[in-house]
C-alpha cells in the first residue's frame, strides 16, 4: 500500500484531494491532512510517506523548503508541488529540488488522477528494484563477513562493502550455535531446513528494525552477527536460540560474544563465542530430550511474552509448566543465555520503551502497563538497562 500525505493551508483543498483519491485509489493510504510544511516535517520524523502532495506558499516551512528538506535528508518520498499560474519562478526553484510533479491551480480530478498515477508507477518501479536488490545484498554481506572472518579482507575491502549497502554496519556481537550428533533427516532435507533456518532469523532482524545476519559458517556451525548494539541484544540472543531450538532436532551448544567489537574485530568475537560454546559441557541428554526440553522452553517464552506485564514469577511459571523451579532456572539459562528474570525485564523494558515514544501516558501509568506496580523501582531498573530515566529517555525521542 502506498502512503501519502496532504499538506495545504486551505483544509477544503486538502479534503477535495483525499476525496479525489480515496475514489479513484482505493490502495491508498492516507497519512494524513497538514497546513504547513513544518507540521509535515515533525510527522515525517516518525513515518515517511511514499508520496506527498503540497502547495509551495504555506507559513512556517513552505513546499520548497519541506522539498528541499526531503532531499536533504535523502528521504525516498517523491514530492507533487501544487502551484498557481504566475509562480514560474517557484516552479524554476522547484526543478532544481527535483519535485516529482506539478498540479496547477485551479486544477481539475483528472489531472489529480494521471499525475498521481504517474507517480504511482514509479513508486512501484524503484520497490521492484530495491526489492530485487533486497534478495541480493544479505548475499553479498554474507560473503564479506565470511571473507572478514578468513582474515581475507582488510579495511580497504571492508570500507568498500560498507559502502554497498545501505545498513549500519557498526559494532558487532557474535552468536555462535554448535549442532552436535546426527540427525534422521535426509541431506535433502537437511539443506531446506537450514535455507528455513537461516531466513527466519535474518527475517527475525527486518522485523526488529535491527541490522543483523545469519548464516552455516561450517557444516554445522550457524552463526548470528547483531550491528545493532543496544540493550536489547541480550533478548535477540534469546529469541534467536529459539528459533534455532524449533528448526534442528540436535544438541544445541550456544556461545554469545560478551560485548559488542567493531566490524574489523569480528573474528576475535567469533573466536570468543566459539570457546564459550566449547565450554558448555554436554548434559548428558539425548536428542529426544534436548527436543523436550527445547519445546518447555519454548512454552515458557510465550508464557512470559503473554503475561510479563502481569505479575508474573517463578512459581507461577514452574507451575504452569509442572517442572520444579529451580532446575526451570537452569535449564532457561542453558539454552536462552539469559535468566528467567533478564529476559521478563528485557521484554518489559522493551514494552515502556515503546509507549514511551509512541504514546503521551504518565511514566507511572507505562510503568504498570509493563508490570511495574511501584514506579520508583521502575525507574532504576530502566535507568540501569537504558543509561538513562524514563522522562529522558522520552526528552531524546522528541528531540531526534
């Protein structure tokens, strides 16, 4: 669905436009209807349409600025500018700002129509691109991390793979899954489960709105680079294992990197991740129970996605799963990475996080919504995650 945003201040103009494409695109999105170019820019900052639709002479920040501001920012929106007769000085300006179209006042529905559908196609054109481009580069991040990790690029290729892609590759933390023993599944299927395996994880980062990337360094080696070094990596370690707990029916050993490294210090993080793995001794259990015990903790991540802004404990959740508590704790912190307890607070920290920049509640209120009765306590244990409270972490959001 393409999105568009109105921007005139004349509402009447605005609300003939959305009528006039509300009947004639029904898989429009409208974003919204503004009265100036800076009301625009502030929204903007939060989503990006595909398309906008502007008058050039607005108050505050007229069209030509919000264009120029756009391009500025290599924003991807393309820019249909609504002018008068006699305004060929702005619409000169506006050429050199490259607007993707031009609308004369007065003008007419099927006017509105054709350029809006012009624009339309070449909307469509360039995500056919970037979408074939989408299947190509992970390939070709994939084989300069690996050439990375053979020590087969230095910081002169490594600049250059920077530049072929649109990602942020910054400081980076290693996971590294060792598959023991054998499987009953044919090398046929063997190869589409880790083809699976490896989509859903690098689908997993798209998701997340992380920079990341999976890939079989070895036969039986699957390795996670996370670029998006927040507080939140911890829990991608986690749901990462689980994913990989669901796809192989083998022994898992896991080992995660203790800190994120610059990209050229990669090899040294996989180096400490593959020892961490080696470290874990094997249990003792066989396949069969590694797959149970897989599945109970599995059953006990989606008892605490449900439930984390409840008051949600250990004995509560060993209950539920009729498993004694304290080997829960062992068996959650063997095979996630994390405790019981880092996990609940990552899931409930990332839930404040995000009321915290999409919504205007009181930070008592988000802290019971993400199961926090006493906001104090609250408080710290965001401060402690984050680097900072609450209300500045909610200050920074507004301001960038």
């Amino acid at each position: 669905m393409i999105t568009v945003l109105l921007i005139d201040d004349e509402p009447l103009t605005t609300l003939a436009l959305r009528k006039i494409l509300e009947n004639n695109f029904p898989d429009i999105e409208i974003l919204g209807e503004l009265t100036n170019g800076q009301q625009a820019w502030e929204l903007m900052q939060t989503r990006v349409p595909d398309m906008i639709i502007s008058d050039i002479r607005m108050p505050h920040l007229n069209g030509l600025e919000l264009l120029n501001k756009v391009r500025e920012a290599q924003l991807p929106s393309k820019v249909i500018l609504l002018t008068a007769y006699g305004e060929f000085e702005y619409a000169r300006e506006a050429l050199k700002l490259r607007a993707s179209g031009y609308l004369l006042k007065p003008y007419i529905q099927s006017e509105v129509v054709k350029e809006v559908f012009r624009v339309m196609k070449e909307i469509e054109a360039e995500n056919g691109v970037k979408e074939s481009l989408s299947k190509v580069v992970p390939l070709i991040e994939e084989n300069a991390l690996k050439k990375l990790l053979a020590g087969r690029l230095d910081a002169k290729g490594l600049n250059e793979f920077l530049e072929l892609t649109d990602r942020r590759w910054e400081d980076c933390r290693v996971t590294v899954f060792q598959l023991g023993g054998t499987t009953s599944k044919t090398v046929e299927i063997e190869q589409v489960i880790k083809i699976s395996l490896t989509e859903e994880v690098n689908n997993y980062f798209q998701h997340s709105s992380c920079t990341g990337i999976s890939f079989f360094h070895r036969y039986n080696e699957f390795m996670v680079i996370d670029a998006s070094s927040d507080d939140s990596s911890d829990l991608r370690v986690s749901d990462c294992t689980r994913i990989v707990m669901n796809y192989m029916d083998q022994h898992i050993l896991v080992g995660a990197s203790s800190q994120a490294v610059p990209l050229l210090k990669l090899p040294e993080a996989y180096e400490e991740a593959l020892a961490l793995s080696r470290k874990v001794q094997d249990s003792g259990f066989n396949s069969g129970a590694a797959i149970r015990q897989g599945a109970l903790i599995e059953k006990a991540v989606d008892y605490c996605k449900q439930y984390y802004m409840t008051d949600i404990n250990l004995q509560k959740i060993a209950d539920y799963l009729d498993i004694n508590k304290h080997h829960f704790c062992n068996l959650f912190k063997e095979q996630l990475q994390v405790t019981f307890w880092e996990y609940v607070t990552g899931l409930r920290i990332a839930h404040a996080k995000h009321l915290l920049q999409t919504s205007d509640e009181l930070v008592a209120d988000i802290a019971v919504q993400s199961g926090y009765i006493n906001t104090s306590h609250f408080g710290r244990v965001f401060k402690e995650i984050v680097g900072i409270t609450p209300v500045e972490f909610r200050r920074k959001m507004k301001i960038s």
